[in-house]
C-alpha cells in the first residue's frame, strides 16, 4: 500500500534515486525486498528498475543475493570538485597527523545535518571505529561532527538539536547542554567527545576554516581515552589544520 501511494505521481528517475538513496552506512547491504520497503516501491517495480541499475552499474548484485552500492558511484564521486579538492589538499596534513599520533585521523565535512567522512587513517591502538571513508554519522554524537555544528547556521543547529538521538548511555541528548558544548567549541577552538558515538571511543576535533575565514570542515583523532593526552592532541591537530588552511588559501589564489 505505501509503496503504491509513493509510487503515484513520481518520474522514473526519483523511483530510481529512491533505490539508491535506500542505502546509507547502516545498510550497506540490501535484499530485493528490503529496497523495495526501504525505496516505498511495488516489488515489480523494483526488480525492474535494480536490474537497470545494475546493468548500468550503480549497483552490483552479490553471489547471496543481496545488492551494494556499485563500484560506478564511487567513479562518479571522486569526480565531485569541492570534496574531492578539499581531500587532496588535506591528505599530507591527516599522514603527518597520523604518523605524530599514531591513532586514527579523520577528515569530515557537513552533509545536511549529517557528517560525511572523506578520509580516514586507520590508527595502531584497538579503539572501536564506527566510521570510515564515505560513512555519514550524527553530528551530535561525533567530535568533526560537533567542530562543524558549532558553526553552521542556526536552522540547521534546530534541526539537530529536535533529533538527538541515543546511540550509546552517554550520547548528549538534552538540547541545552549541547548548544553549551558547541559555545565552547567556538569559544575553545576544538570539541570533543566520551564514548557518545561507540563505548571505548573518544575523539576530538578541530574545524578547518577556507581563505574566507568560513568552517569548510574538520579534523578529528579517535582514541580510547582523552584525559592524559587531550593537550597534545589539540597541537597536534592545530599544527595540522594550519598546513590545511594554508593550502586551501594557495589553492584559492590561482583560481
């Protein structure tokens, strides 16, 4: 019945983008069934639009059955100008952040009221590591998440701050402290979190800001605990977001 209600009236192409748009980081892996439910499609329509799919290459069909993302997406991706630039601009800086930590290094920029990971370095210590390249988590419960909320628009801020969801027993989900911790952030430069995205896992993060002066993204490290190490870890990712902010600029003059 919902399928056909959300069928009516709409093109082939948003039948289409439905289909791809049922996937995200959570459901990387989706039966025929479950993206028909997922996308609000009739079965009939769904087989004969994922076949098209997958003839064309957006998805690919695995030996069990189930469909992923399809290695043609990512071609088209790596072809978007603004994340891809900001990612070769910042790679050097993530390697020297990850070879003077040693722990995992992030670069994430906004996506609507998520975050979106366009880079990761997998670090030495056994911390849990709920993200990777491509991933889109919350803001609220993320370090580069939270360096990114504190300075995007208000609207956005409101629509974060009416959907704060619990993922572990110390997500922040009471509006008010959060929009505490995001003054702080402005006021301090860097945000943090304890185990509010996955149990074991800290982070904290430092915004990166283009030649404009505007927050364009963020860089993050995960590690287990941040008490003994928290100063260290700012410099460290201060010294990075520097060489970052100062390759966007050079990049920005010869435009």
């Amino acid at each position: 019945m919902a399928g056909n209600v959300a069928e009516h009236g709409a093109s082939v192409t948003a039948r289409a983008l439905r289909l791809l748009g049922a996937f995200d980081y959570a459901h990387r892996r989706l039966s025929l069934s479950d993206l028909a439910a997922r996308a609000e499609l009739p079965m009939p329509t769904a087989h004969r639009l994922v076949a098209e799919l997958v003839a064309w290459g957006a998805l690919t069909r695995e030996p069990a059955g189930s469909y992923v993302v399809g290695r043609r997406m990512w071609d088209l991706g790596l072809l978007a100008p603004v994340p891809t630039t900001l990612r070769a601009i910042a790679s050097p800086f993530l390697h020297d952040l990850y070879s003077a930590t040693l722990a995992t290094v992030h670069l994430a920029v906004r996506d609507g009221t998520q975050v979106l990971y366009l880079d990761s370095l997998r670090g030495h210590a056994s911390v849990p590591i709920v993200s990777g390249v491509g991933s889109r988590l919350p803001m609220h419960a993320t370090g580069v998440g939270k360096a990114l909320l504190a300075f995007a628009p208000e609207v956005v801020v409101d629509e974060v701050l009416a959907d704060l969801t619990r993922i572990t027993p110390y997500t922040i989900t009471q509006p008010g402290r959060l929009r505490h911790q995001l003054r702080r952030v402005r006021s301090d430069g860097f945000a943090h979190t304890s185990e509010e995205m996955s149990l074991g896992a800290c982070s904290i993060a430092v915004p990166v800001r283009s030649s404009a002066g505007e927050v364009v993204a963020a860089l993050g490290i995960v590690v287990a605990d941040l008490r003994r190490e928290r100063s260290r870890l700012v410099a460290a990712l201060r010294v990075a977001v520097r060489g970052v902010e100062r390759s966007i600029a050079e990049f920005d003059s010869v435009q």
